[in-house]
C-alpha cells in the first residue's frame, strides 16, 4: 500500500522538476535572445549611422559654404565609408542583416538636403554634433555590454574614432558659429 501511494508522488516531483528545469531554461532563452537583439539594435542603429554620415558628408562638400565644413564632410565620408565596411562585415560574421540606412535616418538627410547653402554650415554641424553624441553612447554602450563578442571587439574598437569624430564635431561646429551649448542640451535631453 505504501509504495503504491510513493509511485504517483514520485511521477509528480518528476514532472514538477522538469516543468522547473523547462521553465528556467525558457528564462535564460529569453534572456538570451534580449541580449542578442541588443546586439542587433546595435549594428542596425550603428551601420544607419554610418550610411547617414557618408551621405551627409557629401552634401557638405556639396553645400557647405566653409572650407572647414567641406573638409569635415569629406573627413567623414572617408572615415566611415571604411567604417562602414568593417560593420557589415561584422554584422555578416555575427549573422545579422546587412546594415541599411533607417527612415529615421532617411528623414535627416532629407531635412539637411533642403536646407539653403547659406544656413547649411550651422545646420550641418548642429546635426553633426548631436548625431555624434548618439554614436558615442551607442558604441560605448555596446562596447561594454554587448553579448556577441564580435561586436563588441568591433564597437570598442570604432569607439575612439567616433570620439575624435565627436570632439571634432564640436570644434567645427564652434568655427562656424554654430550654438553648441544648445546642440549639447538636446542631444542629452534626447537620450
């Protein structure tokens, strides 16, 4: 009589244990698959950035009314354009999409491209400013948190371009009267 009733609680702490261990398991998928779209964010948002960076930085060859901000674009232009090669060979090896340009993104070039020439240099670098404040906290971010190893080597090592780019951004954006402190306020409010 004993054993009989042993066998049926014996039956049910065995399934109780495995509906737990499928439960915990189900958790660290989930986790896992948080982490990874992270990851994912990351080189969308970061190869987006890229795409828009070239873009813009031909416009301002194009439209930029100072030397300064035509050699700003063509510095951009040639430092992403490389950068960009490296994040869609990063996105490749950790098997995500190709990175393309976002409409978000799309919208800023448009909003830029139809700015008069005579405005362009402080609207370009107001831009220029904000978009790099972005960057850097989105590379550090992944730098640090990132769960594919890959792209994490791949944001810390891009980081302190987009630092100089940052910086630079700054110093530019001074040269032609562009209000920094304002672009700054709203970059940070924007985060």
């Amino acid at each position: 009589m004993f054993g009989k009733l042993l066998a049926p609680v014996g039956v049910t702490c065995l399934l109780l244990n495995a509906a737990a261990g499928l439960t915990t398991a189900a958790a660290q998928t989930a986790q896992q698959h948080a982490a990874l779209a992270a990851d994912s964010a990351f080189i969308q948002m970061a190869g987006s950035l890229g795409l828009l960076q070239v873009k813009l930085g031909k416009l301002a060859q194009e439209k930029g009314s100072s030397e300064v901000v035509r050699d700003f674009g063509k510095r951009m232009v040639a430092d992403y354009s490389k950068a960009n090669e490296e994040l869609a060979a990063g996105a490749k090896q950790a098997a995500y999409p190709r990175p393309v340009l976002l409409i978000q993104h799309q919208q800023i070039y448009n909003r830029l491209s139809g700015v008069k020439r005579s405005a362009f240099d402080k609207s370009y670098m107001a831009e220029m400013m904000s978009q790099h404040d972005g960057a850097a906290r989105l590379f550090q971010d992944e730098a640090k948190d990132g769960r594919v190893q890959s792209l994490k080597q791949l944001a810390s090592s891009l980081l302190p371009v987009v630092e100089q780019h940052e910086a630079l951004s700054t110093e530019t954006a001074r040269s032609v009267g562009a209000d920094v402190t304002a672009t700054a306020s709203q970059a940070r409010r924007e985060s």
